[in-house]
C-alpha cells in the first residue's frame, strides 16, 4: 500500500492575531499605572472569564477587613435557610463596633442577620450566623477556607467570618486582590445562591426584628457605588488598622461585567480613595476591552493514517472551539495544533486525535479537544478477502 506524504506535524502553530489584523489597531489601548492608584494592591477582573484584565500587586496577601463577609454571605446562604432562627450566644454579642447591639439568649432570622451583614456590616451579626452555620467560628473558618480552595484561591487564609485583624499558627486572616475578585465572580456568577447574593447586597435599606418582636432596627446599604456607576451590581466595603480602606465590587456594561477588588487603599483620612480607584479601574476595563469571538481560523485538519483500507489513508479532523472573552487591541491570540505524526487504523469517528490550545498573550488561556470526523477502518486479511469476494461476484476480475 502507497501511503500519501504526512500532512501534519507535531506542532502546527497558526497565529490568529498579528499585527495589522480585526484585533490589532496602530493605536494601542490607554495604559494604566499602577502608580496612578491609591491601592497598595488592585485586580481589574473580567467576571464572564476570571481572566485578570489588570493589576497592581495582585497576588500578594494582604489583611482584607470586612470583605471577608462576601465569603460569609454566599455560604450561609448555600448551607442554611434564610427562615433559620439564630440563637445568639455571649460571644457573638461581645463583638466590637461596628455591631448591630444583640444580646445574649436573643433569636434571629438568618435572612434578616445577612442584611445586617452586608449593609450596615455588623461583627456581631457575622459571628452569629458563622455559629448557627458552622456550629463553632473555628468550624465556619474552616469552611470558609475549603470554599476558597475550590473556587481557585490560592492565596487566602480565613480565621474570622468579619474580617477582623487575627493570626494563628498557620498565618494571619487575609487574601490577595486577584482572590478576592474570584470570590466575588463565585458570588455573582457561579454559586446556585447568587441571585439570593445579589438580592441581599443590592438593598438599599431594610428593617427588621428579632424574632419576639420586642427590638425593632433599621439597616442601611453604605456601599456608595451602587450610586457612582451606572450598571453597578454589588460590593463590599472594609476596614481595619492592619488591613486599611479595602473594597470588591461588580459593575454591569454593555453585556459585559467588571470585578475590582482593592486591598491598603489608603488609611484615615482617606476614606474615599477607594471609590476614586474603583471607578478609574471600573472605566479602563470599559473603554479599552471589548468582547472579542476566539474561534480558531481553521474548523479542520487532515491527518494521515497507517494500515488503513484503500483509500481512506487521510482522516478529517473537526475542531469546535467558540468562546467569547474582552480583549483590548493590544492583546494578542494564537493557536496552537497539536496532532500526532500519524495514527493507526482503525479510527472511530469522535475520538480524540489531537489538542488545541489557546494562548492570550503568550499564556495558556484554555485547551480544546480535536476530533476525528469520520470512521476509517483497519486493512486486515478479512477485509481483503472480502473485497476480493465482491470483485468476483461482480465479474470485473
């Protein structure tokens, strides 16, 4: 058998975006210096993606103050009912400012604790709900901590459900910018509870009871961005001594949306640098990214097969790949085909015969699968005598 000349090899590296491409202008995007931002550390997120659109020290620990309680939140609400009644034990009530004042031996809605949490951002309120969930704080931290662990922090340690200064043997309470962002996209865009997330943290004011009825309180929303920004979806504020203004919020625009997480944006007085990096971050991310189509510029490859029946030495490959991601024009897209030399018969069609992947700016983005588009059978003595079989049945022999 005559075996054609190899059609592919190991790497097939095929550049999508180059200069002078839709992708590629002469004018680059606006630059943005880590020197122009208040923040000792800043993430610019692209929440439909987790990719990192911008940052300043984003991968470095630091403390993160109340907006620690977004990680509260979302698991009290995945892990418990918001008609929960909590008891509330001598600790949670010792809790410093700022607190909502409960007191010892009093019941609660978890829902209406959750508000306190995330408006007015009481102490007290996130031990409660971290004991009524977790059992103990210790317990609640250490859920806290799994959680972040699957949502793919890799730079966080939680010990308290408030975000209160506080170390032990294995390190201090905190995270890193680029963590933080992803437990906020966890929040708005991957846990079943998000739209509960979203309802709770968007309120601008609530009141409600214990569950006697005896003490009345009244809650208001102190995340200002809701008012800066047209599209602005949440937030939370923090602040302590160790940890600074700190802030995580989420913005909505023309489809796409926005995550900043902001750790050491300044200390008193400087109580609204927060809100200036914020909307700095939040308009870079708008003016310069787009949502781009990553479609490889073939849907195709043809590969050669070894010991395959007459004629059907070359397999089709389909490659599917469609994802949707903001780019600026300075980003760069490439992708790269990796096939075998040649494959050995038989092949079956939709078995996996190569890998793509794709590359944002030199750094592995995702990997598809490439596929086999047909069946190609294997030549074998059987096969052989059969076709002779039907030559001479048809008497062109």
């Amino acid at each position: 058998m005559k075996y054609k000349k190899l059609i592919c090899s190991i790497y097939i590296i095929v550049m999508l975006i180059t200069p002078g491409s839709k992708y590629m202008n002469v004018s680059a995007a606006d630059e943005l210096h880590a020197t122009e931002l208040y923040a000792l550390s800043a993430v610019l997120m692209d929440a439909d993606t987790g990719r990192v659109l911008f940052d300043k020290n984003g991968y470095e620990r630091r403390a993160n103050a109340s907006t620690t309680k977004i990680m509260t939140c979302i698991i009290a609400l995945e892990c418990a009912d918001i008609t929960d009644k909590v008891s509330i034990s001598s600790y949670a009530a010792r809790m410093p400012e700022v607190r909502l004042g409960m007191n010892e031996g009093e019941e609660y809605y978890l829902g209406d604790l959750l508000h306190s949490l995330m408006l007015e951002s009481h102490n007290d309120s996130a031990v409660a709900i971290a004991e009524h969930v977790g059992g103990t704080v210790e317990n609640f931290a250490a859920m806290m901590n799994k959680k972040a662990k699957e949502i793919g922090c890799h730079n966080t340690y939680f010990i308290t459900p408030n975000g209160l200064d506080a170390e032990d043997d294995n390190g201090f309470h905190g995270t890193c910018a680029r963590d933080l962002a992803l437990i906020m996209r966890y929040c708005i865009k991957k846990s079943p509870k998000s739209e509960a997330f979203l309802d709770v943290t968007r309120t601008a004011s609530y009141t409600f009871s214990d569950v006697s009825g005896r003490r009345i309180f009244d809650c208001n929303n102190h995340n200002s961005f809701l008012n800066m920004m047209e599209g602005a979806l949440t937030g939370k504020t923090g602040f302590t001594c160790d940890a600074g203004y700190c802030y995580v919020g989420a913005l909505e625009r023309n489809g796409n949306t926005y995550i900043v997480a902001l750790l050491g944006c300044g200390w008193p007085n400087n109580k609204t640098y927060k809100w200036a990096d914020t909307k700095k971050l939040m308009n870079y991310g708008i003016d310069n990214y787009t949502s781009k189509s990553l479609s490889p510029d073939k849907s195709e490859l043809f590969l050669n097969v070894i010991g395959a029946v007459e004629g059907k030495d070359i397999l089709k490959c389909s490659i599917q790949y469609r994802a949707d991601m903001l780019l600026s024009e300075k980003d760069c897209v490439r992708y790269e085909y990796i096939c075998p030399d040649m494959l050995a018969a038989p092949v079956y069609k939709e078995s996996v015969v190569g890998q793509l992947n794709i590359y944002v700016n030199d750094q592995l983005y995702d990997v598809a699968n490439i596929y086999a588009a047909e069946d190609i059978e294997e030549e074998t003595l059987g096969y052989d005598m059969k076709k002779v079989a039907d030559i001479f049945l048809r008497g062109t022999y």
